[in-house]
C-alpha cells in the first residue's frame, strides 16, 4: 500500500485516538461490574482450570475439554486473567473492553487499506465500536469468546489485504490461514469468513475481473484463460473453507454431550424463526430498544404474517441491492455480509438455547455499517455544499448511540439489575426469572427468590435447573421436605442431572435420613465418578455416621480429583490432629494437609488457621501452633465470628499449656 500523506497519516491517528475514547467513555464502567450468574460461573468464577492461570494441564484441557464450550484460544485468554486477577471481576471486563477497542481500530484501518477512504471507514467503525448491540458482546466475560474472535477476524482481514495487494506469496497466504485457524479456536462461528472474502473481491479490492485489476493475486499466482475469475478465487479459499470445515466438526465433536434437543422444532418453524429474527436484528440494528441478555423462545405458532412480512422485508431489500450492484455495489456486498454471517447462528442449525442474542450481531451487523457509511459518504458527494450537514448529523447520531450504549452496558452491573430489566423487556421469559430468582437466592433474599422460582416454574415446569436452584433456596430457608420434592422432580426430567442428585442426598441427610442420602450420592456418582462434590458430602455422612476410615478415604479420593480443595484439605488436617482415636491421627499428615490449605488461601481464613494450629499442636509443636492460632483468633475477631473466636480462645489456653486439642466429631467439609 503507498504512503499515506501527511494530512491522511494525521487523520488516521486522530480517528483511531477517537475510537479509543468511545469505547472508554462507552465500556469503561464495566470494570467495576461483577461476575453474571448466567454462564459466568462455569467460565470462570467456578471454574478451577482458568483460575488456576496458564498451567501444562490447563493448556491441554483447553483443547480437549467438551464440557462447557470447544473454543480453545478463548479458554487460554480467560487462564491468563486467572492468572492475573483470580476472582476479581474487573480483570476480566478490562481485557474486553481493550480487545473491542483493538478490533474497532483494526476495522478501521483494514476498510482505509481496502477503499483509500478515511471517513467513511471512519464512521463503519464508529458505529461497530459504540452500537447498543455491542453492549453483550463486551460487558459479558462470557462473551470473550466474541471480542477475541472479532479480533483475530480483523487481523486475518489485514493479512489477505495484504496477500492481495502484492505479488503471490505463499508466505502471505499461509499467514492468512494462521490467523483464521486461530480466530476460529475462539469461536468456530467464524467459519463465514471464506464468504466474507469473496464478497471483499467483488468490491472493494475488484478482483473479479482480471483485466482491470492491476497486481490482483489469486492462489495461483496467475491469471488463465481457461477459467473464470470467479472460478479462481473461488479455488483461492478452498484452503480456507477446509480449515473452517475441520474446526467445525472438531466443535460439533466436542460440544455432542452438550448441544441441546430441538428434534421438537420442525424445519418448517426453524426457517420461518430465522426470517423473524433477520428482520428482528435488522430494526434493532435502527432501533436499539429493549435489548436483553435472554430473548425467551417464540411458540411453535410463529404468526403467518410476521413470517411473510418478514420475508417481504428480506427480499425486497436484496432485490434493490442487486439491482443497484453496478453504481453502488457496497450495498450488495453490505447486505450480503449481513445476511451470510448470521447463517451460523441464525437457528436453523442450533448451537444453544436461545434462537436470537444480541452478540450474535457482533461481527454481521458490519456489513449494514459499510452499506450505510459509504451510503453517506456517496450522498455528500452529489451534495458538496451540504458535507457539513452529514459531519453534524453524523457526529450526533454516533453521540445518540453512545448514549444509548452506555445505558444498556450499565444493566449489566450485577446479574440482578441485568434481569431485572430483561424481565421489563420481555413477556413470559422463564430464563431470566429462574436467573433473576438465583441472583435474589444468593444474596439470601429466600422469599423474593421463591416468588420469581415459582413464576419460572409456570411458564417453563420442565426446567429442571428451576427445580433444582428452587430446591437450594427452600434448604436455605429450612423447607426441607419441599426442597426434596423440586430435587426429585429435577432428577425425574434430567437423570444425569449430578448437581441434583448431590444436593438431594444433601437435603435427606439433613432430615436424617442417611440411608436415603447415600443412594442419591451413590447415583450421583454412578451420573459423574468425577463429581467431587459427591465424595465430600459421603465423607460427610460417613463421619456424621461415626465411619472415620471411611470418611477419610472418601475425603482422600476427592483431594485426588480435585489436588487444590482447600475445604478438604482443612478437613482432613482437623480430623487427622484432633480425633480422639489415636488410630486416626497423624500429625505429620495433618500439617501437610493444613499447610497445602493455608497456602491456596493465602493465610486469609481463619478456620485453616485454626486447623494449622491443631495439626502442629498434635505434632508438639506448640511455638508454631500458637503463632497460628492467634492469626486466626485475629482473624475470626475481625470477622465477627463469634462461635470461632470462643473455640480458639479455649484452643490457645490449651496450647500455652503443652496440650493438643481433642474433638468428638470433625468439623464438616463445605461442598457448595
């Protein structure tokens, strides 16, 4: 590509300077936002691999897990904020914002290599960047998935300008390819990207014809009379399209456990849902109100007319865009990169369980941005002397939107002002009520919890997650008996529903009635051997049961699971230093245990220090386990736990004497 002139290299800067900004004054916020419970936990805040940072495991398991989500370049961004913030919310909402504002500069430069024109480039930025539908993609770390496959979609878009704009070069090529395989490790959705090239080579980069495109490269490095130049660039992606094809079948692969049923939805009702939601999207994308983080699923119904019209909709607008490819074909290729983006989440292959998201526009609705920006910039310059009136009217749209994006980004602060407002912008949404009743739960308001668990429950009474969290919010509240019933009406529409299976055997033992409990932690394993929350409470029981070798052994085949559980870790330090057995205590063994605890928390929980002490007063060690015991004193005092600082009070007396501290029954581990 020539140098830019001065003026043109000023430009630049100051467009991309002004991108930034946006996004900042837009995004920012978000920083101090928290983690939402819907999809957050199983990313990040429970997940042990990204918590752990960037390990050899951690790697591996990114690549092969097929649990949550096969995206493995997303997996390894989230490991580095592990890595780097732990459970801190705002580390994780920062690398988005930077990885947006990264992508819309890149959007930039990639159209001003591609057209040679600042402005309107400039301004298909600017909407991408500061656009109300950005909010999900942005302010959701679950959504890194977007802003990092975005970024990865730009670079491979400079890369191929750059392949084109030279001679062939296999080097260039193969860089092309590195940077889409990557993108598409972040979300294989990306697989459109071959299409999206092909609709660049018909405009801007004109590659369709031989005879008026100067240095235009094809995969062969040369023209030929024998086949078309459709043909040839068609040939050029075949690499491409076998990359995307391989990562594709790798996620379906991976995800096979994990997709959701929708045998029930005939192919009738997909396709007339995807007409619905292309129109949908397309008037969101001009009127961006009501946006929600959960759309609830229409009925098998759909309403003829909605279909009809929109499909009028669809055609009429590609039929104009046709026919005006010859004086203006940044309209086709506009609508045509809107239209073939969304295929891959548009519902009629379903990868998830909603049918429309906002994020799903990410990386399509730049198409409409392009049509429009250069739209605009055609009209001022039939219009010279009214150039001025576009700048104004364009700036003050871009100032209404970012008002508008910075608005719908503040919902996202907490899951329950996120709910709260997607309940107000939808009618019937079982989703957001049971996720709205689960943000109320775990702030421990039981009975407004309750309201919002029956309300979902109405409208969707086979969501077993519903009966299940609905379950764990009647235990806090002591309803015991009413509790079980949601647990069993839970395992009844999901059998492999582990997570019920262990807290329904929670709930029985509760009431006492351990025989119960064990069969349910029993088939709760026989569902998922791996399930560590499963062996913690048998340990439980066991112990509760006076079985204290068993206990052990359970507690110890949860450790081997889970190396890193400080919960067991404690547990077994505490019941190996004061059981009253000497046949169950081990000194030696009951440090190790306690260090290993007190290490992962950093000397920041009293009850580990607590066991600290007791395991070194077992070993005679009482210089040490005074040292400890009167951190965790120090600790429970500034934690107002009064029960605690009572027992160390009575600890320490023990110690200063020489003596080590016996109990009857273990303190139990916390499995949830």
């Amino acid at each position: 590509m020539p140098a830019l002139a001065a003026p043109s290299r000023y430009a630049t800067a100051a467009v991309c300077g002004l991108l930034l900004l946006a996004v900042g004054l837009v995004f920012a916020q978000t920083i101090r936002h928290e983690f939402i419970n819907i999809d957050d936990g199983a990313y990040v805040s429970e997940n042990p691999q990204v918590l752990r940072g960037l390990t050899a495991q951690g790697v591996a398991w990114a690549f092969t897990q097929h649990a949550v989500y096969w995206g493995p370049v997303t997996w390894l961004s989230l490991m580095a904020d592990g890595q780097l913030f732990g459970l801190s919310p705002g580390g994780y909402h920062l690398t988005n914002v930077l990885l947006h504002a990264a992508t819309a500069v890149l959007l930039f430069l990639v159209l001003r290599a591609m057209t040679g024109r600042i402005w309107p480039s400039a301004l298909a930025a600017a909407l991408f960047a500061v656009h109300p539908l950005r909010a999900e993609s942005v302010a959701w770390v679950t959504e890194r998935k977007d802003v990092l496959s975005g970024l990865f979609f730009m670079l491979t878009l400079g890369a191929y300008v750059g392949y084109v704009r030279r001679r062939f070069s296999l080097a260039r090529y193969l860089a092309v390819m590195v940077l889409f395989a990557v993108g598409l490790m972040a979300k294989p959705t990306l697989i459109t990207l071959p299409f999206v090239l092909l609709l660049l080579d018909y405009w801007p980069l004109g590659r369709t014809t031989f005879a008026t495109t100067k240095g235009a490269t094809v995969f062969t490095g040369r023209p030929t009379n024998r086949l078309s130049p459709v043909v040839w660039l068609v040939l050029e992606k075949l690499p491409l399209l076998a990359l995307a094809a391989v990562c594709c079948a790798v996620f379906v692969w991976a995800q096979t456990k994990t997709l959701p049923s929708i045998g029930h939805y005939p192919w009738s009702w997909r396709i007339s849902n995807a007409l619905i939601s292309y129109a949908t999207y397309l008037k969101q994308s001009f009127y961006p109100v009501g946006l929600a983080v959960l759309y609830p699923r229409p009925d098998l119904d759909l309403p003829l007319g909605k279909v009809l019209a929109s499909l009028l909709v669809l055609l009429g607008i590609t039929a104009i865009a046709v026919r005006a490819r010859r004086n203006y074909p940044y309209l086709l290729v506009g609508w045509l990169w809107y239209l073939g983006m969304l295929v891959p989440v548009i519902g009629v292959v379903q990868f998830g369980v909603q049918t429309m998201a906002d994020r799903f526009t990410y990386l399509a609705q730049i198409g409409l941005y392009v049509a429009l920006a250069w739209g605009v910039a055609e009209r001022c310059r039939s219009w010279p002397s009214r150039g001025w009136a576009c700048g104004v009217t364009a700036a003050l749209l871009l100032a209404i939107l970012m008002g508008c994006a910075w608005r719908q980004t503040s919902f996202w602060r907490d899951s329950e002002t996120l709910l709260t407002h997607t309940l107000a912008c939808t009618s019937r949404n079982g989703l957001a009520e049971a996720g709205l009743a689960t943000a109320l739960a775990g702030r421990g308001q039981f009975d407004q919890a309750a309201i919002h668990f029956r309300a979902a429950l109405e409208i969707e009474p086979r969501d077993a997650e519903s009966h299940n969290n609905f379950g764990v919010a009647l235990v806090n509240r002591g309803r015991f008996e009413e509790a079980i019933s949601h647990y069993r009406e839970a395992v009844k529409i999901r059998p492999d529903f582990v997570t019920a299976y262990n807290n329904l055997g929670n709930a029985l033992a509760a009431r006492g009635r351990f025989d119960e409990a064990a069969a349910q932690y029993r088939q709760a394993l026989e569902t998922n051997p791996a399930y560590v929350k499963t062996y913690v409470n048998l340990g439980n029981l066991s112990a509760a049961r006076g079985r204290y070798d068993e206990a052990i052994a359970y507690y110890r085949r949860g450790l081997e699971l889970q190396p890193d559980n400080v919960d067991v870790q404690r547990t077994l330090a505490w019941l190996r230093a004061t059981h009253p057995d000497a046949a169950l205590r081990n000194g030696d063994e009951a440090i190790d245990y306690a260090q290993r605890a007190n290490h992962r928390c950093r000397g920041g929980r009293a009850d580990v220090l607590d066991a600290l002490a007791a395991a070194y007063a077992e070993a005679g060690r009482f210089a040490e386990a005074l040292v400890a015991a009167r951190q965790a004193l120090a600790l429970a005092t500034q934690q107002d736990d009064r029960a605690l600082v009572a027992g160390l009070h009575t600890r320490i007396a023990l110690y200063e004497a020489g003596k080590p501290y016996r109990q009857t029954l273990p303190a139990p581990a916390r499995s949830h």
